[in-house]
C-alpha cells in the first residue's frame, strides 16, 4: 500500500519533528500550535498537508520553527539537558549536542526521500541541467537502462508475500 508520502507532508513533518526536539525537550516549546499532535488527531496528520495548509503556509510554518530552534541552539551549550519522553528509558536523556546530530540525520534522510518525489513528479535526476549524476548517455541508452532496472525490480515483487 502506497504512503500518501507528498513534498508538503515531509517539510510540515521535519519542521514538527524540530519544533519538539529544538523547543519542547528543552523547556522551551515552540510558539505554534501543532494540532496533529493533539489527543484524537488523525493519525500520522503531520506526515501530509491538509487543504488549508498551503504550501507557502507550510513553508512559513517551516521558518518560524527553524528560527526558534536557532534561538535554542544559541541560548544553550553544547552540553545542555534534554529529555526527549518519547524514547526508552535508557535514550530520553540527552544534550544538546546529540539532538544536533539526531536532528542532520532526521533532516538528511527526509531530503533523500524529497529527491526521490521530486524525481517522480518531474522525472529529473540531474544535480543541475548542466551536469549528469547519471552518467553520459542518449535518452534512448538511459530509457533501456530504466526498463532494465523496472524489470528486475517487478521479478523480486512478485516473489514477495
């Protein structure tokens, strides 16, 4: 079954993501409500834009989470207590320090799962126009590697419960 995964869904979702672990694990909770989190919500709610969640909505959404948790980080050390409720007993004591790093890899997974949207929406897979991630090639060399690679992927899904 398909995610519904969208562009939108994964900033709102990386920018609720930050607002708890720069702003509520610190003391210092993020000024915008974030109702998909509240008791009864849909599930998975900040995963996916809403109708009256415009994507300039979104973005702004973004930026004002971005500068309060920049306001975090420049209010606290490196070394400073946070405890994140959300994780095992033996992980909800963290700093800082380690929500920086959880936060790189949190942001950088969800931007390889945005490349590949992106790819899916406009069929691009150039890190510019002007230089090929994919190698030299005609279109005609790189469509017959395309199908190659669909037909090995369709052998292994067919082979699975």
């Amino acid at each position: 079954m398909p995610s519904g995964s969208n562009l939108l869904g994964i900033v709102k979702h990386v920018a609720s993501v930050e607002a708890g672990y720069f702003g509520e694990i610190f003391g210092r909770p993020s000024p915008d409500p974030m109702p998909w989190f509240d008791e009864g919500a849909e599930p998975n709610a900040n995963m996916w834009a809403t109708a009256h969640e415009s994507r300039e909505w979104v973005i702004h959404l973004y930026e004002r989470v971005w500068a309060h948790s920049d306001a975090t980080i420049d209010a606290l050390g490196l070394d400073a207590p946070g405890l994140v409720p959300w994780w095992s007993e033996e992980r909800r004591n963290v700093t800082l320090h380690t929500m920086l790093v959880h936060m790189v890899t949190e942001t950088n997974r969800h931007c390889g799962h945005a490349d590949i949207l992106r790819e899916l929406i406009d069929g691009s897979v150039w890190h510019r126009p002007q230089y090929s991630n994919m190698g030299e090639g005609d279109a005609a060399a790189y469509a017959a590697h395309v199908d190659r690679l669909e037909a090995v992927a369709k052998t292994f899904s067919r082979a699975l419960p």
